[in-house]
C-alpha cells in the first residue's frame, strides 16, 4: 500500500511538471516509462500485462506526429521522453523505455532490475539480428561473442543520468527516426562509452521477434508462461513484436503472461464481460445473411434464425441473396416472420449487386445508423446451433469476436491461427488443440470469417473512412481481416462453448425439388437432425424396438420431414409405372410382383438410399438378427403408391431378399384409410403402419406376406430389398 500510494504521488508530481501524457509508474527506483497517444487494443494487451507484473502505467496520449513506423519514424518518442525527464533528478534511479502497442511484460520488476545489474552497464538497450534503417552501417558496429549484434530502439533500460546523456543532443523532427538517432550514438566508440550503453544481445531483458521468430517458443512451466528464446536459452522480461511480427505476438499473448496456463485454462475469460441482464435494454443489433451461391438447409437455416434467443424488435436484418435457387427460401422467411423484425432490407439475384459492394453496403447500414450497437455478420452456410451465441458475443465485450465453428469431421474452421508469408492461411501451433477443444478459451487471431459480431462504435471510430472488404488481389473476407489488422484492432474467437458447425458447399445438386435430400455424404450430420426420426438413437440402446410378428422388427427412422420430401420428390418426378408385369427398368424386363413405383435409380438416388441404409438399417440389422453382417446391398429400392382407383393392394408373395425395409412415408387415418401388411404364415397383420417407422424382415422362404387394400386416400411405402 505504501508503494502504491507514493507511486501515485510521484506520478501526479511528475505528470505537472512534464506536463505531457506519457504513461509511466514509479516501483521504489524503477520508473516506467511508455508513449501512449492513442488507447489502442495493443496498449490494452500491454497495460494488462503491466498490471499482472504490478507495474503501474498512467496517462492518455496526444496526438502522434511520428510517422506510421513503416518507415523510419519515432523521433516524437525521443521528444516526449527527453522532455519528460528534464527536470528529473536522481542518480540511482532507473528508467525503462518501451514501447506499448506492440510489446508485453513477461516478468516482474524484480527480475527485471536483476538483470540489469548483471548486464554490467548503465545502460542498457534492446537488440535484434537485423540492421535497420540503413545497411552501410552495418560494418561499424562493435561485434558480440554472443547473440545479437544491432540496436533495436522499442526498449531500453538506464539510469536516469545516462538516459539524460543518450537523448541530450537529439534535436530532430518528430518524424526522424528515433532507431538511426540511438544506433549512430552506439556505433560511435565514444559516445558508446561516455554514456556507458551496451545491448542485451541474448536476449534476457529484452525480446525481439523480427529475425527471430523460430527463436522464440513458449515455456509452459508449473501454471506459468514464459517466451523463451532457444538460441539463447534465456527467459525475457519484456517482448516486443517490432516490425512484421505482430501476429506471432498477438499468439505470445494468447499466453503470456499467464493468459492461458494447462493448470489453470483462460484466467482473463471471466473479465471486462458486459452482462446483458445489467441493460435497461438489450443492444440494437444489425444481421447481415448473405447467399453467394446454392447452399444446402437453407430453409432450416432460416428457421434457426427464428429461433435465435433474441428481441426481434432489436433486431435489423439485411439479407442479400445472389442465387436464383433460394428465392422461394426468403420468400418463404420474408412472408412468415418478416414482420417480427425492427426493420429489414433485402436485396435478390435481380439486382445483381457484387458481393463486395453489398457487404460494404452492409457494413455502411450500420456504420450510419448512431443506434446501431452491433454488426452481425451470418453466412447462408452456417449452422448457428446454440440459440444464445448473440448474447455470448455481446457480453465477451471485444471490439470483433467470432464463435469458433468447424466443418464436421475436419480440422476446418471459421478462424486462422496464423498467417502464411503471403497473407494466407497458417497453422498455429496451437490451432489443432483448439478447434479440437483441448485449449478452450478467447483467442487473439489474424483471421475470422463467415460469423463474427462488430461493435458499431468501432465501425464509426477506427474503421470509419475503411472499405472494409474492398482490396485489389485478395477476396472480401480475407480484405476485411487484411484491413482490420492494418488499424491495429484485434479480433477474437472464443470456443468457451459450442456453437455450431459450417456446411459443405461442394457438389451441391440443384436439378431436384428438395435437393437437400442428396446431402448425405457432404453434410452428414445435417443431413442426420434433418432427416432422420428423433428417436432413432434409442433403438441401439433397446428401446422403440416392436416386434408385431415373428422375426418382424417394427422401429422408427425417417423424420416425418424426411417422409414428406421423399414422396414429394417422387410425385415431383412423376413418372410412375404403369403396375403391369413388363418393366424395362429390372433385369430381364419382367417383374413378378408389379407395384405402381418410381425406383430410387430413376431420380438418381440410388447411391445416397445405399449410404442410409448401410449407417442406419445396417446397425439395426445387426443387432436384431446376431451374427448377421450386411453391407446392405440391393438391386430393387423404390416408392410404392397405392390408391383405391390405382393399385389398392398388392397379392401374397415372398420377396427375393435376405430381409427386406417397408418403410411408411404417410399417416394412416390422415392420408389413406385401410392398408397395412399381412404375414399369412403367421396370420400376423400390421394394419395400423406409423410414418416414419420401418418394418424389417425376412424376405425368402419364410415370411409370406400381401400388401392389405388401400381403400381411400393415397398410401406411399419405400421399399427395399436388402442382401448381403
């Protein structure tokens, strides 16, 4: 407490005399010293890291005149420094300079000082492998046993007395560059000794990462998080991300200090929330849905949208569809649910409107808008699964964050966890262990797409005057990320729970009326919540299993979803045959036992039956006939029709199978009266068939069956005959 207090004194003492902005913090001798024009989310990262140390930094900034630091630049940090320390005075007193938006703390003032010591000079400055800004000086510098042999000015630690002395013949711009001002001194052999400067060439005070990237790793150690350089074998105090190494920082700081730990997992996920039930009202929200190209589930897509655990009435929808294929989909939204919303705009294939303009055009609806609090962008092809993710969002209060969703079975996701050198995708070493959910937390990263939330105040602050998604050679969403960085704004994606998953866009079939059927291998699991029964899961555990005659299994497996699409799809085809023994369609163009039926080959899904029925009646087959193995081969798949003028019923006869599927596609005393199967052996007859639900059983020899009259209505059965 009697530091603390004394600290604060000394910094309103001192922030009265320099009468500048520069944040800084007095521990006993160690004065920290840091320009800071601008409260940027690198400053945030930095004074965080600063906190977690119990270094304490004040002060807001004015506006830089320093350049961009693409170039040289930096002078206004020699002004601002030296004239901050002016007045100063104290021989033992330490100053450590450093820069803020793009470095972090490792370790405490202790261990800081310590090293210091041991460095055996007054002062003592940062260091880095490569020479910059001008080459032909490479040759006077001094050479090292050890480690690094250049400058580098984004850190340095002295007594206030040397300091004093390194920055008393600055006299330049604030746009000259502060690394050629400080090299040209260390260069100088008498300079270098009156000041008594030397560099941390090994790295243990200060880190580098430019030029030294494969260096630096993370030591996890007993609930700790180190950088550790490996060519060095040292542990720094402070690491700076200098130069293009922005990103491998941001990872760093994933991490350190103690960001994330094995022991521990995230401790800052819990902090800086803004709890929506504090709100008088909860925030106004704009959701961007954009169509780019024929997608499947996109009425249940829709219906998720519905479901979102949100006040329609704060929320503004923008939808732009490019596809002519899914009109009748927002027709269809538009025309049930429209009216729930605040406001929406839509915009069709009509338009013809380019995907970049309409994303910007997007972007600006907010940005213009002074009550809009949020931007949500949502993907056609995202399957938002958790009702509450917007909420989540919110609450992480973070200027952009994205939940992390992945593509079923794959190491796909929403986010990179690096960046290649050429500003496309790279694996982070940390990348696997978090679409996996072996590390869960909140995650600084380079790259988000398809959902993501943005606060509309950054849309209006530091994004105002940025064509978020406009760029000459990369696309709209890798534009965006490409700009976002170039602001120094941070964007996140959190798997502290789970949110949903991104659909296969590939080889989708648009030629049928519900095309969504023929996803079973691109989009399994969708395919799976779509279209098979809820309760099928609990036939493997022995439930739901009836057996209404001898070695006849009854149990449930197609969605009443499922039923409807598939004789949809058949009367949408139309081509029934005319029930009479000849059929051209089977080998040997005679059949035995005619149906009025449309086979599964003659819409072209033949190979998609075969996949539903080797993941889910194969299981099933197994377990009621043991010893039984089936890689649910068949040559006949089929819908049958019966109606009363038709084909009411079908004659006594076996079926050539080992076992055959009679799947109901309708309601009995709903859609059809009378029907059923009859098994004569046994004298056994279902007459009361349930949609969704199949029957299962022997096909030869024993299990002589008829199909019972249909006598009003119309009845549709798929029929399968399974062997081997």
């Amino acid at each position: 407490k009697r530091t603390w207090l004394l600290c604060l004194l000394q910094q309103t003492m001192f922030l009265k005399r320099a009468k500048r902005r520069l944040p800084f913090c007095v521990v006993d001798k160690l004065l920290v010293v840091t320009v800071a024009t601008k409260e940027t989310d690198g400053f945030r990262r930095f004074m965080r890291s600063a906190k977690h140390f119990n270094y304490s930094v004040l002060g807001r900034g004015e506006k830089w005149s320093g350049g961009d630091m693409s170039a040289p630049g930096g002078g206004q940090k020699v002004r601002l420094l030296k004239q901050f320390l002016g007045e100063m005075s104290g021989d033992e007193r330490v100053i450590l300079f450093t820069d803020s938006y793009d470095a972090l703390f490792a370790s405490g003032s202790g261990e800081l000082l310590k090293k210091f010591s041991q460095a055996g000079h007054r002062l003592l400055f940062s260091s880095e492998t490569l020479l910059w800004p001008h080459r032909l000086l490479e040759d006077k510098h001094p050479h090292v046993s050890q480690g690094n042999r250049f400058l580098s000015s984004g850190g340095f630690i002295g007594y206030l007395p040397n300091v004093k002395r390194l920055l008393a013949d600055w006299s330049g711009a604030d746009s000259d560059s502060d690394q050629l001002y400080f090299t040209k001194l260390y260069i100088n052999p008498d300079k270098r000794k009156s000041i008594n400067m030397t560099l941390d060439s090994r790295c243990r005070v200060f880190q580098t990462l430019h030029g030294a990237l494969d260096d630096v790793v993370l030591k996890f150690e007993e609930g700790r998080v180190r950088a550790r350089n490996v060519l060095y074998d040292t542990l720094p105090v402070i690491v700076h991300g200098n130069g293009p190494t922005k990103l491998q920082l941001n990872y760093l700081g994933n991490y350190i200090p103690n960001t994330w730990t094995f022991e521990t997992g995230c401790t800052v996920c819990g902090q800086d929330l803004l709890p929506l039930s504090s709100l008088q009202e909860l925030p106004s929200v704009l959701v961007a849905i954009f169509i780019q190209q024929p997608t499947p589930f996109v009425s249940v897509f829709f219906e998720r949208l519905v479901k979102l655990e949100y006040p329609k009435d704060r929320l503004q929808l923008y939808i732009h569809n490019q596809e002519p294929h899914h009109e009748s989909h927002v027709s269809s939204f538009l025309k049930e649910h429209g009216d729930l919303y605040q406001k929406i705009t839509s915009v069709g294939p009509e338009e013809e409107l380019d995907i970049t303009v309409s994303r910007n055009t997007a972007i600006d609806l907010c940005r213009q808008n002074k009550d809009c609090d949020y931007f949500f962008n949502l993907d056609i092809e995202v399957v938002l699964k958790n009702k509450d993710t917007l909420k989540i969002l919110i609450e992480q209060n973070l200027p952009i964050v994205a939940p992390m969703i992945t593509r079923a079975g794959r190491l796909w996701s929403n986010f990179w966890g690096a960046l290649s050198a050429e500003g496309y995708y790279a694996r982070s070493e940390d990348y696997v262990d978090i679409v996996q959910g072996r590390r869960q937390g909140v995650w600084n990263v380079p790259y988000v797409s398809s959902v993501y939330l943005m606060r509309g105040s950054l849309l209006r602050s530091e994004l105002q005057d940025i064509a978020l998604y406009n760029s000459q050679s990369l696309d709209p969403d890798m534009a965006l990320c490409d700009n976002i960085r170039n602001q120094g704004v941070f964007m996140y994606v959190t798997n502290l729970q789970m949110f949903g998953r991104i659909l296969s866009t590939e080889n989708i079939q648009t030629q049928h009326l519900h095309n969504d059927l023929w996803q079973i291998f691109q989009n399994p699991l969708d395919w799976e919540e779509r279209y098979i029964h809820p309760n099928y899961s609990r036939i493997l555990k022995g439930q739901l299993m009836e057996t209404p005659c001898p070695d006849v299994y009854w149990f449930p497996i197609f969605s009443d979803t499922a039923c409807d699409h598939l004789v949809e799809e058949m009367e949408h085809f139309g081509k029934w045959s005319g029930g009479g023994n000849k059929d051209n369609r089977i080998q040997g163009g005679y059949e035995n036992v005619p149906t009025v039926d449309i086979h599964m080959k003659q819409v072209g899904y033949e190979r998609e039956w075969h996949k539903f029925l080797l993941d889910y009646v194969a299981p099933v087959t197994e377990k009621m006939y043991p010893g039984y193995y089936t890689q649910a081969q068949f040559e006949l798949a089929f819908v049958v029709r019966y109606k009363p003028d038709e084909q009411p019923s079908l004659r006594p006869h076996h079926d050539a199978s080992t076992f055959t599927i009679n799947l109901a596609l309708n309601h009995v005393d709903i859609d059809f009266q009378g029907g059923g199967c009859n098994f004569i052996r046994y004298d056994c007859a279902i007459t009361s068939p349930r949609k969704g639900w199949a029957l299962m059983h022997p096909g030869r020899l024993t299990h002589y069956h008829e199909g019972l009259p249909t006598t009003a209505g119309v009845r549709y059965i798929a029929v399968t005959f399974v062997d081997p």
